[in-house]
C-alpha cells in the first residue's frame, strides 16, 4: 500500500475522484471523438466498461504510449503512469470500479488547438486529397504541399493540423524552399506511395522537388512534426529557433503514415503558419548521426537472419552545444535504442533510452530544459536489432537479411538515425527551459 497516495490508501478509490483524474490527464488526449483512439475515454461509463482491459494494458505499461525510459531522462509532454496510479486502477478494478460522487468529479479537459485562440498568418492545405486505400493495411506517403507568398517573411510557429485524425498515425514535417526563378513549386505530382521509392534521392524525383537546373534547394528539416496526442505548433521559447520562409516553397510531409482501414477514405490535412517580424535570434540546427548522417554506423547496418545484433554509431562535438529535441528513428527490426554523451572529464549525459522499441510510436522528445554538451563530448547511439521469428514486427517470415546501408526508406529495410537540434551554448543556457508559451 506503500504506492498509493495518501487520499487512496484512506479510502476505496472511485471513478470520480482518483481514476479521471488519471484518465483525463494521460488518456483522454487520443481517446476523443475524431482522435486515433478506437474508443473514447471521457465519462464513467466510456471507462467502467472497459476497466479491466485499462487495468491490464497500464500495469503492462502498454498504455498510455510512452517508450522513453523515464528513469533515464525526462521530456516534455511524458506519458507516463506512476506506479501509485497503476496501483489505484488495480484496486478501482478489484473494489468493482464504483463511480463515486458526481460532485466531486473534475469537468472533462479542454482540447484547444492554438489556432483555435490565435489566427494563423498562412494556412498551406493540401491541393488534392491523399487517398488511403481500403485494404487494411498501413500506408506511409511522401507528400508535398506548395505554396506562394506575396513576400519572405519570418515565422515564429508553426502547426500540422491532421484531416484525417483516426487514421493519421504520425507525420514529419520539413519547407522546401525555392530561389526565385529557379522553381514552379507547383509543377510535378502532390503525393508518392513512400514504398515506391526506395532513397530520399528518389523520392525528391518522384515529386519533382528538385530546381529546374537539377541543382537541390534549401530544405529546412522538421519544422512541424506530429504524434498522436502529441504537443504542436513546433516551436520553443521566444527567442530559440524560429524561421525564415521563402516566397515559394513547399511543405514536404516526407513520412507520414495512415493506419489501417478496411475502407477507402482521404486525408485533408494543413498546416498553420505563425509571422513574426522578429528574424531568429537564435535559430536552432540540427545533426543527424548514422544513416544519412554525420557518423559511420559500426558494423555496417547488415543484419543476418536470425540473430540479435547491436550496432553503434557516435560523432564527436566541435563546440559547447545546448540540446534541444531529440528523435531516434529505426524500423521494423529495432528492438531497443539508448543515446548518451560521455564528457571529457568523464562524466556520462544520459540523453535517451527505449527498452522496448515500437516503430508505431516514434517521438520527436524534448528537454524539460536546455541540456549542455561540452566541447570534445563523445555523443554515441546503440541500436539492437531482432531479425529473428521471435520478433512480431519482422517483415518476413522466415526471416531474411535486411540492408540498412543503402539509405532506403522502405519499412523492410532498416535506418539507425539519431536526430538532434541544438543552439551553440551561451552561459545560463541549462537554466532555460523548453516549454513553448505558444501552445500554453
């Protein structure tokens, strides 16, 4: 009884003064109508029905998805059950889940957008639908949506507002952007099947994103990135990051993935675009290591069948550098991801740790506050691998070998990639935190 909170232990825990609390709070954000949950979570009797299924998938800790350790590090936004909620759903289930008094219970959360509140500048919507076959399967897309200005202008957020809420999974957001004459951002097609095209090289062809001369334009990565119940516009505190937007351009959902649906439906989804007329004081950068990246994945991301195999990559920092946000990425085959900097005075910075690797759920997490990097910090990624039958995730059956060297963006092939941003640190840095006012 030790776990319970002091309220709990006193008395049989009931519905309307322990469990919403914990419903409302970690649930309820995905279990709405609209939202990808298959089921709402708002009343007592959305959540007496299923009590035994909720008290089953959070002792498991399955529910509510969060695969970062937070004994590890912490992040804005966590998800996390504690175990004195765990405890009390127990007993809310074995007293026979009662409902307690209505007057004590707290009123249902508010879910507001923060367009909902403040008018966005700029609303970029896809031009044609995204069509989502009916055949129960996952699809992930690359799409482009274009747009045109009368001018440049700056941006101080930006939000990813989903069409198609059951069904969109998660999305990564980045703005192409064009010189002037040197680009029809309208021309060439809107949408590629992302198993279609096998490199990112590939995929700007398929989509035509690339200048007229062949030549790249600029890409300004994850402007805008999107969970289900996650925290959006992207953006940090006045001051840190921020962007400069181009005339013309496009936003490149370069990974967005549909769950699957027995019957053919679309997706309409926009972004919401946020002016400022302040340019960036502080834009924020970013470094990726491993595939596609800055840092040489040892050994060569090859993976036999039926072994458990681990692979690291790591890169060494030039400057002090204050952490921002991090994304780990793997596919099918991952079976567990921990990050880390070990400092040269031989101190270890925990950064991120997933025991247990879920494709579904990939996270773009961000410090609660600034985390310094000093200069000749080591930071290194380790990435284990299951390409056995034991793993429910592999592709293939048997298994096979699996590439991860090539770039490929297919879901059977396999990526190892830590993503970070950052600013160049400035003293005070580790004392500013994170938490956007935009989205308050």
């Amino acid at each position: 009884m030790w776990l319970c909170g002091l309220t709990s232990c006193n008395r049989a825990p009931t519905f309307s003064q322990d469990i919403a609390p914990i419903i409302f709070r970690n649930c309820s954000p995905c279990h709405r109508p609209g939202e990808i949950g298959p089921f709402p979570l708002l009343t007592y009797e959305d959540v007496s029905k299923r009590a035994k299924n909720i008290a089953a998938v959070t002792q498991a800790r399955y529910m509510p998805p969060w695969p970062a350790d937070p004994s590890y590090s912490h992040f804005i936004g966590e998800r996390v059950l504690n175990p004195s909620d765990i405890e009390t759903i127990q007993r809310w289930v074995a007293d026979g889940a009662p409902a307690g008094d209505p007057a004590k219970l707290a009123p249902q959360p508010q879910f507001t957008r923060p367009s909902a509140a403040t008018k966005p500048d700029l609303v970029v919507k896809l031009l044609e639908p995204v069509k989502i076959p009916g055949d129960n399967h996952d699809h992930f897309m690359v799409v482009k949506i274009p747009y045109e200005m009368p001018q440049d202008r700056f941006v101080r957020a930006i939000e990813f507002v989903p069409g198609n809420r059951k069904l969109l999974h998660h999305m990564n957001g980045h703005i192409v952007q064009y010189e002037e004459k040197k680009k029809n951002p309208f021309e060439g097609p809107y949408v590629v099947d992302r198993e279609s095209v096998r490199t990112l090289e590939d995929t700007y062809d398929a989509i035509h994103l690339l200048n007229d001369d062949g030549s790249y334009p600029e890409l300004t990565p994850s402007v805008a990135n999107y969970l289900p119940g996650g925290v959006s516009p992207a953006g940090y505190p006045e001051g840190i990051g921020g962007w400069k937007l181009n005339r013309k351009g496009a936003f490149l959902m370069r990974d967005i993935h549909y769950g699957p649906s027995p019957v053919e439906t679309e997706d309409q989804s926009h972004f919401n675009v946020f002016f400022t007329d302040k340019p960036p004081i502080r834009p924020a950068k970013e470094m990726q290591l491993g595939t596609l990246g800055i840092s040489e994945i040892i050994p060569p991301l090859i993976i036999p069948p039926n072994v458990v195999k681990t692979f690291t990559t790591k890169t060494v920092t030039q400057e002090d550098i204050s952490l921002l946000t991090l994304n780990p990425h793997m596919h099918l085959l991952g079976k567990s991801f921990e990050a880390f900097a070990a400092t040269p005075d031989g101190k270890t910075i925990p950064l991120v740790k997933i025991p247990k690797w879920d494709f579904r759920w990939q996270y773009f997490y961000t410090f609660p506050k600034m985390v310094k990097i000093p200069r000749g910090s080591t930071i290194a990624a380790i990435a284990v691998y299951d390409n056995t039958a034991q793993n429910p995730n592999n592709p293939f059956s048997p298994p096979r070998e699996v590439i991860g060297t090539n770039g490929s963006m297919h879901m059977t092939d396999e990526m190892f990639q830590l993503i970070m941003k950052y600013l160049p640190y400035q003293p005070g840095d580790e004392n500013i935190g994170l938490t956007n006012p935009f989205v308050q």
